[in-house]
C-alpha cells in the first residue's frame, strides 16, 4: 500500500497566506482613534493617553488671560549696519 502525498499539500500554501497577511498587517496604521483604550501615549493617534483611554491633546494656553502683544525683530537698515561697524571698531 502506497502513502498518500496529498494529504499535507495545504500547509504550505496556508503558511504563505498566513506570513502575507502578517505583513500588510504590520504595514498599517496601529494607533487607536479617540475614545479606544490606551497604555501609552504613543498607542494613540492624538499621542495622548489619559486614564486607559485615548483622548484629544490639551490645548496650548497662557496662564493669567491673554499672550501680551510682541513687537518683532527686525532690525532697522540703518541701525543693523550701525552696530556692525560699532562691534569692529571696538576690538
């Protein structure tokens, strides 16, 4: 009596199938949304995990009211050079 060979020709395939999907499953987006269980900041989408959950980053703040009214930095043409030629002189 002969042994049958066809008896596990699926494993291999099966294996392929199994190791391919593992890969496009590594391939995609894990984090979870807002409001999905957490253990980690990174585990969530927002980067924030708070109490297990994933929940929106707090919005950026200043203490006691308003940010004051900055003037910016430009310098002045004539006053930039100024102080050039003020800083060589010096040494």
């Amino acid at each position: 009596m002969g042994k049958r060979r066809g008896g596990r020709a699926w494993v291999v395939p099966l294996l392929g199938a199994a190791s391919l999907f593992a890969v496009i499953a590594a391939c995609g987006e894990t984090r979870q949304p807002i409001g999905e269980e957490c253990l980690r900041d990174e585990d969530c989408l927002s980067n924030v995990c708070s109490f297990r959950a994933c929940v929106p980053a707090p919005q950026l703040t200043v203490p006691y009211g308003s940010a004051p009214d900055e003037e910016p930095r430009i310098p002045e043409p004539d006053g930039g050079a100024q102080a050039v030629r003020d800083a060589r002189s010096d040494g």
